[in-house]
C-alpha cells in the first residue's frame, strides 16, 4: 500500500507544485494516516491469528520482521522525499517554459 502510494504521489507533488516545502508538507501529511492504516490493518490481523504479518502468532512475534518492516517503510519514506525533489528539479524546467511562453519581448526589433 505504501509503495503504490509513494509511486504514484510523491513524483507529481514536486513536478505539478511550484514550491518544494508545499509539496514535501503534503507528502508527510498523506504518508501519516496512510502507514498508520497500514500498520492497524497488519496489527489487527496479526492479533486475529494470522501468521503473514510478524511471523509468529500473537502476541509473540519474529523481532526481526519487525525490524523489517520498519526498515521498509523507512526506505519507502525517504525514497518518496527523493521522488519529490527529482520531480521539483525536473518541473522547474517545465515552470520555466510556461512563465517565459507568455512573456512579451519588448525590446525594439533592429
């Protein structure tokens, strides 16, 4: 769930907002609620018997896939603030063509 949506929102938050913090205030208000949904969904089956989660059954659990899934989500978070700046750095090509398409060239023709 977390890869899909740091996929597909992370990149076009820093190429379609003009202003970085904007777009990286945005992402980290997005990932909050979505990884704490995330983590409620695999907690909640985890204590209804399933196995699939945190390799074991509660509440005892495998520590290393938790560390594990902590790492992932970690990775997934940083990489999503990587997209955010390769899409800003790619939309300020982007920006700076249409700012300057509806420029008037004012200077007498020769």
């Amino acid at each position: 769930m977390n890869l899909i949506f740091v996929l597909l929102v992370s990149f076009p938050l820093g190429y379609f907002l003009a202003n970085r913090t904007t777009a990286v205030i945005a992402y980290i208000a997005a990932f909050g609620p979505l990884f704490t949904f995330q983590t409620l969904s695999l907690v909640t089956d985890w204590a209804g018997g399933s196995t699939a989660a945190f390799g074991g059954p509660f509440p005892s659990s495998n520590y290393s896939n938790v560390v594990g899934y902590a790492a992932v989500n970690v990775v997934l978070y940083l990489a999503g603030f990587g997209l955010i700046m390769l899409g800003h750095r790619l939309g300020a090509g982007r920006r700076v063509r249409r700012a300057n398409a509806g420029a008037v060239n004012l200077d007498p023709v020769r």
